[in-house]
C-alpha cells in the first residue's frame, strides 16, 4: 500500500468537469462551480460531454493517477485504439446514451481527434485548476499528512478505517460506498495506492488498470472550495486577523497559507523575522490547530489546516 505524495493533476483537472456541470453542487462547490463556469474555454464543450455529472467518465481519460499533467495528457494521447473503442462502447452503454458523432474518429484512434482532446484538457486545466494549485497541492498533502500520522500512531487498521465515511475497513476487505457499482477487486499481490482528490465529490472511487495497483480516491474533507477570485487582504482585515492571533502571528499564518508546505526558513524571509521567532509562532499555530508541519530531511514544512485556511480566507472576504 502507498500513499501519494500529491495530487493526481489530470484526475482532478478531468473529474472537476462532473462539477461543473452539477445542477445542484452544494455549499461545498457553488462558489467553484460559479467560478469556473466563467472561465470555461469553448475547447472544452467536447471534453465535457465525455464526462457525466453523474460520475461516468471513460478510463481512458484518466490513466492511473498521475502527478505530472504532461505525463499524464501523454498517456492519453497514445492510448491503445483497442482500449479507445473499449472505453467508448462502455461509457455510452453505462450512461445509456449515443455517441457524438465526433467520437468515432476518436474511438479509432485518429491522431487529430486525440490531439483536439488532450489539448481540451489541458486548456481546461490552465483556465480553472491550475490557478488554484496551491490550494489544491495544499489540501492534498494536508490530507496525506493525516493519514500518516494516524498510520504511525495508531496502525494500517485506523487509518484505513478513518479515511473517509464512504471507506470500511473490515480486515482483510475495504469497501466502497459506490451506488453505481457492485464487484470485487482482488489485488492478487498487486498492492494498493491512496490518492486524496479534491474534485471526486462526496464519495470514494476505484481506478482499476490491470497489471497496476488499484488506486482509490478519497475525498478531502473541506466545507468550501476556495477559488483564486477572493480579493487581496486589506490592511483593514490584516488588522482584525492581527487583533485575533497577534500581528506578526497572523502574518505567519497569512504566509503558510498561501505557500502551501512553506519551509521555516522561506517563512522567516516571507514574514521578515528570525527562524528561532517563526519557531515560536508555529508551535503556537500548531496548538491551536491553525497549522501542521511535516518534516522532509532537515526541512520543517509548514501547511494550514482547514481551520487555519478557512480564518484566513474569510478574513479576506
């Protein structure tokens, strides 16, 4: 079993479309979903309706969980035409619709249409994820973070059992809250690899390529997707954060949350003070529940929680 270091860009940047494309998104995504509507690309008209509100996607759009967007568009722009026609056939018969007539020269693996595709997402992607990436990265490896912690504390058993509400762990099975879908999945030595997604909705999701290890997408808990639209902090709001946490606390917390795992060293030139001060307020933050740090090497990396991002982001509203 793995735990992935970030997220899965051409995952997230396909599935956000589900999304979009919601009637009713919920206090969670509205504010997203309105964001993003704006910004759509006409590009992108193609892709969506390759991409169902309901879930339904073709595989081939999302090849194992890549963090690599360019890795990734590669993939799905020399997938097999077998596998195209495969895909195709089952998305349409699953969402019980016909094809667009411009799919057939993709199931047929034309160049062209593969090419019109992939740059449909990633056009996509530069218009609605890539301005919120450090959001996204931030809430990710928030994510992994937590589930490593309860993996050394308490063992593999808590931390698959506390993953999310959709997930049971009944050992030697984990299940999947999924509606639409009823099977077993034997990993035949295979392993398993969590990924946490920001954009797969309210429950947990199963990619299967054979010979690879299942990967399982889990939501990140959050109460409101933030978007890149929120205006800059006033000095006015600087000086209410500041009459909460302290001003140069509030400073720290302003840093880390809008460079997501900020190094202390990084944070003490940002902030313009001494590392053995950020020190200081980052022990604070942390018993307050505002940050977690994480250590790579020698590096003490700082993220907000979702307490701590969402004082921030509603200061600045």
């Amino acid at each position: 079993m793995s735990l992935a270091e970030g997220p899965a860009l051409l995952t997230e940047t396909v599935i956000s479309l589900r999304i979009l494309q919601q009637r009713r998104p919920g206090p969670v995504f509205g504010t997203w979903q309105r964001w993003a509507r704006q910004r759509m690309p006409r590009s992108v008209h193609r892709l969506r309706s390759l991409v169902q509100p309901n879930g339904a996607v073709p595989d081939f759009l999302t090849p194992n969980d890549y963090s690599d967007l360019d890795a990734g568009l590669d993939a799905v722009l020399h997938t097999p035409k077998s596998i195209l026609r495969t895909d195709l056939d089952a998305f349409a018969q699953f969402t019980n619709a016909r094809l667009p007539s411009w799919a057939d020269p993709l199931s047929e693996g034309c160049p062209r249409a593969l090419e019109t595709l992939t740059q449909a997402m990633r056009d996509w992607h530069k218009a609605a994820i890539a301005p919120m990436g450090q959001h996204l990265h931030s809430r990710i490896k928030e994510a992994r973070l937590s589930a490593a912690r309860t993996l050394l504390a308490e063992g593999l058993d808590a931390m698959l059992s506390r993953l999310h509400p959709t997930i049971s762990w009944k050992s030697p099975v984990l299940e999947l809250a999924c509606p639409d879908h009823d099977m077993d999945i034997y990993l035949e030595g295979r392993g398993l690899r969590l990924v946490p997604s920001l954009f797969c909705g309210r429950e947990a999701a199963i990619n299967l390529d054979p010979g690879l290890p299942p990967v399982v997408f889990y939501p990140v808990a959050h109460e409101t997707l933030w978007t890149p639209d929120r205006p800059s902090a006033s000095k006015t709001d600087q000086g209410t954060l500041g009459a909460l946490l302290g001003p140069t606390r509030a400073a720290v917390l302003q840093v880390i949350t809008a460079g997501y795992g900020i190094t202390t060293t990084e944070l003490a030139r940002h902030a313009g003070i001494s590392a053995a001060t950020v020190s200081h307020h980052t022990a604070l933050l942390r018993e307050a529940g505002l940050i977690a740090t994480h250590r790579t090497g020698p590096h003490a990396h700082h993220l907000p929680t979702p307490l701590g991002a969402r004082l921030v982001n509603n200061r600045q509203e």
